[in-house]
C-alpha cells in the first residue's frame, strides 16, 4: 500500500472532521471512502457514456429512433405492470 499526501485547507479539514464524527468514522477512514465513492461515480459515468455513444452511433447509421412520446407511454406502461408492445423504431424526422 502506497502513502498519497494531500492538503487540506483548515475550513475543509475541520467540516471532513465533524462528518467523520457523525459518520462514525476517523477522519482517515473517511477521506478513503469519499475517494473510494468519487472513483467509483466517475466509472460509472465513464460507462454511461461509453453506452451512450455506442447507442447514439447506432442510430446515426440505422437513422432508426423511437420518439420519445411512444417510448415514454411504453415505460408508463411497463411501471404500471402492464405488458405494452414494445415501440417500432422509425427514420428520424418522422
């Protein structure tokens, strides 16, 4: 295990401190978790992204989407225990 050094300005050491605290946690432990959640969200929104794009690619070359009034009833639908039929792609712009 590696030691990373970071510097805290007073006012930010002393707010890590108190949520700690309440965390129950020490300030150590929680400083590790904060980087541990902030890795985390970034490599979710890295694959998010990632899918994103892929999806957007896809429609671009098929120039196939479904209007987000058809898809919105169909996820209404399925939320209320329904079983809809799933909404037919079509050329955007139409």
């Amino acid at each position: 295990m590696s030691t990373t050094t970071i510097r805290l300005e007073d006012e930010l050491k002393v707010r890590v401190a108190a949520a700690a605290e309440r965390a129950g946690k020490t300030a150590h432990a929680f400083i590790l978790d904060a980087i541990a959640q902030k890795v985390e969200q970034v490599e979710l929104d890295d694959e998010l992204h990632r899918v994103a794009n892929e999806r957007w690619a896809k429609v671009l070359e098929s120039g196939k989407t479904v209007p987000w009034d058809s898809a919105k009833r169909y996820l209404e639908a399925r939320s209320r225990g329904e079983h809809p039929r799933k909404p037919a792609a079509r050329k955007l712009g139409r």
